[in-house]
C-alpha cells in the first residue's frame, strides 16, 4: 500500500470508483428491458439472452451483478428473477430514467467535468455534442422523446406528492411552465377535477405533448407554443415550474421568475418544484444533482437561503418550503406588496 493511502481508505476510494461500472449495470438493465422481462417470473440468461440477440454468457454475468446489487436475485434452476427494489426499473417506473442516464448522450459529458469546472463559457454537454443541451434536443427527436420519458419517469412520484397539497384548493387554471410531455399537467388535472391547465413549451416539446394528451383531457387544456422567456399566458391562478429553475444560473432564473411575476394575477402562486441543498456535512443526494446540472445546463440546485433571494430579485416572496419527496421540495410563493 502506498504510503499516501491506508487499507481502509484505498478500499473506500475503490468502491467509490466502482459506482461507475453499477451505475451503467443498472442503466444498461433498464435499455435491455430487464426487469420487464422478469416481471411474469424467474428466467434463465440464456432465454433472455435469445430474446435480446446477446450472449448468454455475457448476459448472466450483467444478472449476477445485477444480483449483487439487490436488483435481482438468484433462483431455482440456474434462473433469475426480480426483486422489489428491482421492480422499480420497469418501464412504468423508473426505467427509462436509469436507461437514459446511461445513454452515449448523458454519460459522456460527465468525462468532461474537469473541463467544465476549468472553463468560463460553454458547458460539458455542449463540448461533447456541440450544441447546448435544449438546442441538441430541438434537433433530434429521438433523444428528445428518450429524455421527456425519463423526465416524465423522475417527477412521477413527485407530481404525486405535489397533487396531495391543498394549494390546489380552490384554484381555476394551472400554467405548467416548461411542462414536457405534459404527464404532470395530466395527472394533476386528474387529481383536481375542476382545474384546467396550460403546458407552456418551446415548438418541438409542445406538438408531441399536445398528441400524447388523454382524450378525456382535450376540452380543459391548452398547449402553447414558445419560449417562457420572452411571454407567458397571463391571469391564471397558479404557475408550476417544476425542475425547471435550476437549469439556468441566478440570473437567468429570476429572469424568468420575473416574467411568471409579470403574467401572474394580483392574487396568484408560483409553485417551485426543486431540490434543496442540505448543508455541505449532510449527505445529501442534491449534491450529485447540482454537479450534474453544472455538466448538463450550467444551471445549479440552491439552499433556502438562496432560493429566498431569488424569489426576492424578481420581486416575490417564499410562503411555503416544505419537502414533497426525499430529492424534491415545494416553494410556493406570491407577489412582494
């Protein structure tokens, strides 16, 4: 052992690194389709791997580590099958989440981190696939369908948490700012029958979301095509903008808080979905976020403190702050007197 490092430190730095090889298992598992194919029982790997054009040999290899990580779990007959935890890489779940993550277009920038904590202008993302992350998906609409179901896959539970608060009560139109697929939007309007909505999204996100929209939704939502910088529908009762501040450094976010300010009605909330950094001696999951969003947008998560002074630059004032879920959090806010 190295005179810089002990036994126990090395080994602690090695497992770290490790998270490398877990995460791309996990990820890769998810584009196989892994846990859907385990859903109806235990398999072998050399079914699965007859199924998928793999080998079979390589593919219990990615089953046993799989197995290690609680993913999966060995069975009778030289078969495996699928845990609890395991069920949550399901297409229905998390799947396409873990899947897109590990894509060439996620996992490649995260090469460039030295970069990008050296460099002053561009971000990670941009150096790798030259275009900013939004310009690349305007341009390619696969990848853009790829990221809005693992966005759509990530706020599920969250939207969940969301539709449960009673700043719902009473309320006659929801502008979802930066609104995707529209799969939140769709599922709060399920959860408060009376409310309509409006998805707010550039060109190439707003025209698939407004086809993929249920049927039985049409008669109370509205998309709209165009940059939320520049206008916002105005007079509605509350504004979402759920993980969509902390793609854009200070500046461009009280940028556009001050544009929702603008459109809101006297009597109006913004409702902010985000993640709140704990501070730095806790372990905090957000962490991790806030780097990726400095590889990915150059945008960053931020701690109450910072949030509080955001909302204040655009001339709003925080009422609520209370967690949602264990990586997101509620800020409802109004107009400053």
């Amino acid at each position: 052992m190295s005179a810089g490092a002990d036994a126990e430190s090395a080994a602690f730095v090695l497992d770290l690194l490790a998270g490398r090889c877990r995460a791309q298992a996990i990820s890769t598992a998810a584009e196989l389709g892994i846990a859907d194919r385990l859903a109806g029982g235990p398999r072998r790997a050399a079914e699965l791997a007859a199924e998928l054009g793999g080998d079979a040999g390589a593919i219990e290899r990615l089953l046993a580590l799989l197995c290690s990580l609680g993913v999966c779990e060995p069975a009778a007959d030289g078969r495996f099958g699928l845990t609890s935890r395991g069920r949550a890489l399901r297409a229905d779940a998390l799947g396409p989440l873990a899947a897109f993550l590990g894509s060439p277009v996620m996992w490649d920038p995260l090469a460039r981190l030295p970069e990008a904590l050296r460099a002053s202008d561009g971000t990670a993302f941009e150096r790798t696939h030259g275009a900013r992350l939004y310009e690349h998906l305007a341009r390619d609409a696969r990848t853009a369908g790829a990221y809005d179901a693992a966005i759509a896959a990530y706020t599920r539970a969250v939207t969940a948490a969301l539709g449960e608060r009673d700043v719902f009560a009473g309320a006659r139109t929801l502008v979802d700012i930066g609104g995707g697929s529209g799969a939140s939007l769709a599922a709060l309007l399920r959860r408060w029958p009376t409310l309509r909505g409006v998805l707010v999204d550039l060109p190439h996100v707003a025209g698939p979301a407004r086809a993929r929209l249920p049927a039985e939704l049409a008669g109370r939502v509205e998309v709209v095509e165009g940059d939320y910088f520049e206008s916002l529908p105005a007079g509605a009762d509350l504004y979402l903008l759920q993980h969509v501040l902390h793609n854009w450094d200070d500046e461009r976010a009280a940028a556009l808080l001050s544009r929702v300010r603008a459109a809101m009605a006297p009597a109006a909330s913004v409702l902010v979905v985000e993640a709140v950094l704990a501070p730095v001696d806790y372990a905090d999951s957000a962490r991790m976020l806030d780097l990726e969003m400095l590889v990915l947008t150059g945008g960053r998560e931020r701690r109450k403190p910072e949030w509080r002074r955001l909302l204040r630059a655009a001339g709003l004032r925080a009422e609520r702050l209370e967690p949602l879920t264990p990586a997101s959090w509620l800020l409802v806010a109004r107009r400053r007197p």
